[in-house]
C-alpha cells in the first residue's frame, strides 16, 4: 500500500471539540472540550445521535457514549493511522489502515481481528457498507487513482471496479443500496443510482480536492476540503444537483464529515479539530420545543442503516392529526407506528423492526411515511411525506 503523497497531517498538542451552528441565517456558538488526545484524527463514525467513533495517527481510536462530550480510548493493538472508521451496527465495525490493513470488530471497538487482503499496492481512502456483506471503498492501486472497490462478502475480498477518472478519490456514500456519492480531487464528484454499476460526474465548479461526503437524507448532502487555502463546506439539498459553500469557521484542513441525522453532524480534521454542528443549537427533543416550528417536517431515520431500532423525528407546525407508517418496498404496510392527535413540536417514534402482529421483519429497504390530517381528521392528508431506510440483519 502506498503512504497518501499529498495527505500531510500535523499533530499539535491539544484536541478540541468546537460546537458549531452551521445552519443558514445562524449565529456561531463554540463550546470547547478535551478529548484526551493529542494525535491528528482521520474519520468519525456515529450510530446514533450518543455512539460515535474516531480513528486517527498512531493507532487512535476514539469512542463516545454520550454525545461527544467525552471519549474513551480504544486498543486496536496496532500503532497504525487508521483513515477509516465505520460500523454496520452497534457491534460490528471496521478499521482502514496503511500496510493493507483492514481490521474488524464484532464487539463494539473492544477488540479487533484483521481480515487478510492481498491487495499490496492498493490504498482505501473510505468505505460504505450498504448492508452486513455489501461494501464500497475508494482510493487507489499500483499509485494510480481513480479506483472504486466492491466487496459481497463483509470485508473479505474486494474487487476494482472503475469511475471513469483518474482524479485519487476520497470518500464514499450511499444514501440506499442504489444511490451513492464519491467524492476526490479536481471537484471530483461521481454519483450512481444502479449500485455503482455506472457513475456520473457531478458538476461543483470548483477545482477543490474534496476529501470526504456524508447524506443525512436522500436529498441532503456535505462535502468538505482538505486544503486550508480552500478548505470549506459544500451542501447541496436537491441530491447533488448544485452545491453551496459554507464558511467553516477554521483555516484547518477538513478530512471528514458526518451527519448523525439533519439536526446533528462532525466534522474531524487536523490539528486534532472535531466540529460538532447542532441544528439550531439543538441535541434532543426536549432541547428543540425552544424552536420555532414552520412547516412540518419529516427527518431521516437515525442510525441508518440499522438494527434492531431505528428513531424517527418529525416536527409538527400545529396541533394536528399524525399517522406514520411502515410499508416495504412494493408498497405492502408493515405496521403502523402510530395514528394519533398531537401537539405541536418535534416529535419523535422509534420503530423496533417488528411488523403489525409483533413479528421481526427481515432485512432490506422499507419505507416509512408522514401523513398529516387537517384538526377534523377528515381529506386525505395536508402533508404527507416518504422516505427510505435500510434494516440489517
């Protein structure tokens, strides 16, 4: 595997954690907290809006229960620099490092095997798994770039597979197992709607190297940059159509984004830096009824993909008339979660994988929709909104 020849990071000696508000029209407020490291940290990865993961230089890894407000260490027993972090589910995660290193996880981070690969001149910049065994990794082979992997066995293998560029790509993302997101130099971005069988490129008008991109829902999306003289965020809201920069609020390098759901996302780059962004200055429910409500809204689920339980949070302008629902892919209803009167406020439900006669669902795509009723309860619904996800098993 060969070292990154432009990726330079520096290691200063205090990490902090900055709390920022990176919505539009909104006020910048920062709260600073030490991590406990002091090494340059490479990708982030959170299951829920508690549980998150961070990989670093020197065999760092970082995990949090609660949010981001502390962090325990990690042994992966290797002093590697880990440039990819990620999880399937609450036990099973996978570590990306240099020398053809791939580690796994099947008990939450507290100990890690390494799977064998032959691939000795590749290099894995990040990976996506749309599913326990399917996978997508992007970087390099022979010290050529422009390479997308695919792996249909968990991580054991994985095969080449070409974008269409020579650009050395960074970061992959799937918003189901169709649609997906890569991101690299030269503005580089590649989306795929048939499970990266073919990519197209996105046009950004910009010539930044992008270095990582996360979608929080299937039209939200950021990519971030990775030189200081250009570093910032792009954010698109109609599926990679356009993009629009967003001002950081540091002259640091930015490696990785990641969206928990639309209210809550982390940015890691050098200097140890972690950006956390809170919707509104918001983190729960309860923290969110100081907001005001204008439309309603329906939320990505979080985590997602998931199992077994997956949160969905929705926001209500009014006093209304809710039901939400599951149907699978073809349309037939799973189970409904719930078909009540409401208060106005940010709500939320979680569905634990069952259908309407309490029996576990397989794997696979579901659909879950909104339908809001007039106060009457009478028409077909005032609002009525769809969206999908992804349980795994």
């Amino acid at each position: 595997m060969k070292f990154k020849p432009y990726y330079k990071l520096n290691c200063f000696a205090l990490v902090i954690i900055l709390t920022l508000l990176i919505i539009p029209n909104a006020h910048a407020q920062w709260v600073i907290q030490n991590s406990g490291t002091t090494r340059s940290l490479l990708s982030v990865h959170f299951l829920n809006p508690d549980i998150g993961y961070v990989s670093g230089e020197y065999g760092t890894i970082l995990k949090t229960t609660d949010g981001g407000v502390n962090w325990q260490t990690l042994s992966p027993g290797t002093n590697s620099a880990f440039d990819v972090v990620l999880f399937t589910d609450e036990n099973t995660g996978y570590l990306f490092g240099r020398g053809v290193l791939i580690l796994k996880t099947i008990d939450a981070g507290n100990s890690w095997f390494s799977l064998n690969y032959s691939g000795s001149t590749t290099l894995f910049n990040s990976a996506y798994f749309t599913s326990i065994d399917t996978g997508y990794a992007v970087g390099g082979t022979n010290n050529v770039g422009g390479t997308i992997f695919k792996t249909t066995d968990a991580g054991n293998s994985w095969s080449p597979q070409t974008a269409g560029t020579y650009q050395w790509l960074r970061s992959v993302y799937f918003t189901d197992p169709n649609t997906g997101y890569v991101v690299g130099g030269g503005g580089t971005i590649l989306k795929t709607t048939d499970g990266g069988t073919t990519w197209i490129a996105l046009n950004t008008e910009t010539n930044s190297r992008f270095t990582s991109v996360h979608f929080p829902d299937a039209d939200t999306g950021y990519t971030v940059t990775g030189w200081p003289s250009d570093g910032g965020i792009f954010k698109t809201i109609n599926a990679g159509t356009s993009w629009s920069f967003q001002d950081p609020g540091t002259t640091e390098s930015l490696n990785v984004v990641f969206f928990v759901d639309v209210n809550i996302g982390y940015i890691v780059g050098d200097s140890g830096i972690i950006l956390k962004g809170i919707n509104e200055g918001t983190s729960s429910v309860e923290d969110m009824e100081n907001s005001i409500i204008r439309s309603y809204t329906l939320h990505q689920n979080h985590p997602n993909p998931f199992n077994p339980t997956t949160t969905i949070q929705y926001e209500l302008p009014q006093r209304s008339n809710v039901q939400i629902t599951i149907y699978d892919l073809i349309g037939r209803k799973v189970t409904t979660l719930l078909s009540e009167t409401q208060d106005a406020g940010f709500k939320s439900v979680t569905w634990n994988e069952t259908n309407n006669h309490g029996k576990p669902v397989s794997a696979g795509v579901y659909l879950y929709q909104i339908r809001v009723y007039d106060p009457d309860g009478v028409g077909t619904g005032d609002f009525v909104q769809t969206k999908k996800m992804v349980l795994l098993k």
